[in-house]
C-alpha cells in the first residue's frame, strides 16, 4: 500500500562499507548533523500526518453533517499541496500515504524538475510546475522550499487569507516566512536542539514511515 521512497541502508553492520569510515576528524565533529537532519524529516512527517488527519476527521464531520441534511452520504478527503518536490516532500508523502490519512490523487506537487518526479507521478500525485495551481486547487499547502525560493513563491501566487500553508522552512522564523510571503495564515515550527538529550535512538537510515511506527518514538 502507498508510496515507500526511503531506502534501506545496504551498508548498516558492515562497519568498513559505512560512509564515515573515511571522514576527517573535522568532518566526524559534523556528523552528528545526519541525526538532526532526520530528526527534522521524521518530526515533519510526524506533524504532517497528525494535521491532515486531523482536518480529514473534521471535514468529514462537516461534510456528512450535510449530506446527511439532504438524505445522501459522502465521505470527502481535503486536497494536499506541495510547493517543493525535494526529499523533505517525497517524506511527507510517504508517509502521509503510509498511514493511511490519504491517497496519491489527493496529492498534487508544484516543483522546478517535474521529470524527477517519475516514480512519485506513476503512483497517482499530480505533479507540475505551477505554484498557482496547486494552491488554487488545494485545502492545505506545505511550502518545502529553501528560504531564498520564497520570493518565487510570493510573485508567483496571490495568497488568499483561506490559503492554509504549512512551512517546512528551516532558516527562516514563522515570522520571517509570515513577512515575506505577506501572509498570516500559516503553520511553522521553531526547533530548538537540545545536544545532552538522548531523545532519537533510531539510526538515520531507517525510513520515516517505519519510525513513526515505533511506540518508543510517539
């Protein structure tokens, strides 16, 4: 079922095939930098996967309030955007899917390299090269761009005050986002690394989806 991007690590317990194995001692003091980066992709997917299953239960509520008033059932998913087709997105994909919280037609993508969205494409996400249109056409929009692609974003779409956008923006505050896209209605968290805190025992190379999955992570 769904979409499994992340890859397994073919090299894990073969101590000599690991890539650190012919870092300097200065490129070893970054290494712990692996860790938070997939602390930062499981956590976005974490809270990606909570919100859309969240507005699904609540619009579902709605929904059937209404066709119930009209003697009819439908049971109705909200529309998910992605502005940015990188890995962080292809994460929250995965995931989003691997539980179950929607399907690949709910899904549309808005990236500069559609063509490297084969894989993703075949699955049923529309994928494009148009900001406008999948903001247009979606309840929802994670915004999974570097800081400097915003400005893009803000010439490319008239935000309305509906537009529901989620920013996985790492560089920049909610705030600053909020200031240059001139938009309010916007989710971001702000992280704060504790470097003592033994919080992530899962190894980088594990897939998103699979962590979420271990009751010691929730």
């Amino acid at each position: 079922m769904g979409v499994v991007l992340a890859e397994d690590d073919i090299t894990h317990g073969l101590a000599s095939l690991q890539f650190q194995t012919n870092l300097n001692e200065s490129e070893l003091s970054l290494l712990h930098l692996r860790k938070r980066s997939f602390e930062l992709l499981l956590h976005a997917a974490s809270q990606s996967t909570y919100i859309v299953g969240m507005l699904n239960t609540i619009t579902h509520h709605i929904v059937t309030g209404e066709m119930l008033k009209r003697g009819s059932m439908s049971k109705h998913r909200v529309n998910i955007g992605f502005i940015g087709g990188g890995r962080l997105c292809r994460h929250i994909i995965s995931s989003l899917v691997h539980h179950a919280v929607c399907v690949p037609h709910d899904i549309s993508v808005s990236t500069f390299q559609p063509e490297k969205l084969d894989e993703l494409s075949k699955t049923g996400v529309h994928i494009c090269s148009d900001n406008r249109l999948v903001v247009q056409q979606s309840d929802v929009v994670f915004v999974c761009i570097p800081s400097n692609q915003l400005v893009v974003l803000k010439r490319d779409v008239e935000l309305a005050p509906q537009n529901f956008l989620i920013a996985y923006v790492s560089t920049f505050s909610k705030n600053t986002v909020a200031e240059t896209l001139q938009h309010s209605n916007l989710l971001k968290t702000d992280y704060m690394f504790n470097k003592d805190a033994a919080y992530m025992h899962n190894e980088p190379y594990q897939s998103v989806g699979t962590t979420l999955e271990d009751e010691l992570v929730i």
